[in-house]
C-alpha cells in the first residue's frame, strides 16, 4: 500500500508540471456507484489527468444538499484505485483537511467561499502546516485580487510548495449571460502577478449552464492557461448539485477532442522574425497613440483656462454625450466595439478632467 501511495505522488508530482491539465469529476460525490462510475467513464476518455468531487459543500442557502461529507472519502479512494487517477476536494476547515490526508486525497483546493474569508483560509493553512500537498486556490466570489492573494499568501506562508491557481468567475447581482462573470482581465493579471504558479480555467462555476462551456474553454486555453476543471456527472440532469453546468464523461471528450490546444512558444525562427516585426509596429503605434493622449490633454488644459476665466464647470454632460456618441458611430466603422470605445473614452475623459481641475486649481 505504502509503494501505491509512494508512486501516486510521483504521479502528482509530474502532472503538476503538465499542460493541459485537466481535472474533472461531479460537482459532489453523491453516492459510491456515481462517483465510481463516473471516475470510470472519465478515465476510458484517456484525457482526464485528475478526479475531483466535493465532499462538504458551502451551499448559498440552508436545506440543499450539502456534500455526502466524510463517508464520501473511501469512494473516492476505491475510484482511484480503480482508475489510477489521482483525487482532489476542496476543503474549508481544519477537520476536513485532516479527514482528506486520512484518506490519501491527492490534491486540495479552497473555494471561492472560502478565499474570501481569511480566518477560514488561515485554518486550512495552520492545518496544513508539515504537510507536502498541491493546493489549488480559487478566485474569491467578489472580484478582489488582494483576497486571492491574501489566501495564495497565507497558504505558502504554511509551507506548501505546489500552489495552484483556479479561475472560476465572479459573481455579481442580477442576470447575466454567465453564473459568474469571467473577468477575463482578473485572471490575467493574477498570472502576470504569480508567473511561476500554474492557473486552471473551471468554465462550468463562471458559465452555470453547458451551453457555453466550449467557448469559455477556448478562451483560457487561448490566453495560455495551464489547464482545465469541469464538473462531470454519469448522468447530469439528475445530480444533487449544479445539474445544469455539468456533462456526461462522453461529452466532456467531444469538448476535450474540439478544442484547439495552443502552444505558448514555438522554436521556429522565420515565426520569431514575423512576430518581432509585428510587435516593433506595435510599440510604434504605442508612442504615437501616447503622443497624440499627451496632445489630447494639454488641448484640455487650454480649455480649462478658459473655463476658468468664464467660471465654468468643468463637467458639461451634454458635451460629453456628443463626444461619446461620435467615436462609438465612427468605432462602428472602424470595427472597434461599443464596449471597449465607451471604456477607452470614459477613461481619457477623466483624465482630461483630472488635467483640467488642476489648471481650474491653480
Ligand atoms: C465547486 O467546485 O464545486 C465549487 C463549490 O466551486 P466554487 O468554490 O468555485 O463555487
Ligand atoms: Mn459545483
């Protein structure tokens, strides 16, 4: 048992360092027979790297199920055994990480509900303290970078070595096309920040429903993600949990087997010249682009002084309506989105205010 054990973390050891990673198991461990069997249709895809069920569910409302708890955990050894796949659960507090070692799970993440507290985040790292384990942390559920980094902070100051990044949305009021938004600019930044920490995409928590689950795949793997969770289930329309966004084992191959899987690099020189030429554009457009802004604001300033010497506001809505109504037409046209010309002006029309107030100061 000891040399089974010995060889799974060094199983754990070399996936830690494989793209893509790809993870996936029920939103929650339901009963032996579900978990088993789903863990075995997942292994027959020959595409799954690790199994995952929740175990204890932070559910939002009282009365819903509440994950199997601990009597879960033997399945899900008998599911690696059977399989070969290694197990990850997430966990919240100090009792749940001491029955998850008890039974040999593999890996442990933290949830959403969890990044975003830090007494609980700080329990599951004192209880981790001695402990040689990959963690896995997710985004916390309201859009805060320093929360996520508060909980990969505590959890590194504990000793573990092998953390993880999950990108899994964020959650906002009302109806949205996702369950939770991605944020896409979240995500990339939390990779800017942590360049030597693997990040995994789990599209079935930011979409909610499988409809979208591919696209949203697509998008991390295009923007250099190192992996992938999706919540997988024998027979989804019954699960106890998050029915809607999961999908069969079979499925879950279709998607695998359509997605275009893009490499970070390539060693081709002629490849090298053609990208270095383009990115040379780039940076000149860059210091035009800056040059025209530095315009822009000193014409802002001008006004300003005349504002000033007539005692005017600085904010004139009816200006600023005419202005942002003009560039979204001419973005039109240009192929430019509403979205990005209405964030673009709005910042450079603060800024110019901003310019504008300090000539209306002085
Ligand atoms: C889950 O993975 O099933 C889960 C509860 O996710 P999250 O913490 O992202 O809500
Ligand atoms: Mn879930």
């Amino acid at each position: 048992m000891q040399t089974v054990e010995a060889n799974m973390k060094q199983k754990v050891q070399e996936l830690w360092g494989k793209r893509p990673l790809i993870i996936s198991g029920p939103c929650s461990a339901e009963t032996e027979e579900q978990l088993v069997q789903t863990a075995q249709q997942l292994a027959a895809t020959g595409k799954v790297d690790m199994l995952r069920a929740g175990i204890w569910k932070p559910r939002t409302k009282p009365g819903l199920f509440e994950g199997i708890g601990a009597k879960g955990l033997p399945w899900l050894q008998h599911a690696k055994k059977l399989t070969g796949l290694p197990t990850a659960v997430e966990v919240a507090t100090a009792k749940q990480v001491e029955d998850a070692l008890t039974f040999d799970v593999d890996v442990l993440w933290v949830g959403a509900r969890t990044t975003v507290n830090p007494f609980s985040v700080q329990e599951v790292a004192d209880a981790l303290r001695g402990v040689d384990i990959p963690v896995l942390i997710k985004n916390p559920i309201n859009p805060d970078l320093e929360l996520w980094t508060g909980a990969v902070e505590r959890i590194a100051r504990a000793g573990i070595q092998r953390i993880g990044l999950i990108h899994r949305g964020f959650s906002s009021y009302g109806n949205s096309e996702y369950r939770n938004a991605p944020m896409w600019h979240l995500a990339i930044e939390m990779k800017r920040r942590n360049p030597n920490m693997i990040i995994i995409n789990d599209p079935s928590h930011i979409c909610g429903k499988r409809d979208n689950l591919l696209e949203t795949a697509q998008r991390a793997i295009d923007l250099d993600f190192d992996g992938l969770m999706i919540e997988s289930h024998i027979d989804p329309d019954q699960a106890w949990s998050d029915a809607k966004q999961q999908v069969t084992p079979t499925r879950l191959k279709e998607m695998l087997d359509a997605i275009i899987w893009r490499k970070e690099d390539v060693a081709s020189e002629s490849y090298h010249e053609a990208l270095e030429k383009l990115r040379q554009q780039i940076n000149h457009l860059d210091d035009e682009l800056m040059q025209i802004l530095s315009h822009r604001m000193k014409v802002a300033e001008r006004i300003g002084q005349y504002k000033k010497d007539n005692n005017i506001t600085i904010l004139q809505t009816n200006r600023w309506n005419e202005i942002l109504d003009r560039v979204v037409k001419q973005g039109e046209n240009l192929g430019l989105s509403n979205e990005f010309i209405t964030k673009y002006f709005d910042a450079v029309h603060m800024e110019s205010i901003n310019h504008q107030k300090k000539v209306l100061d002085s």
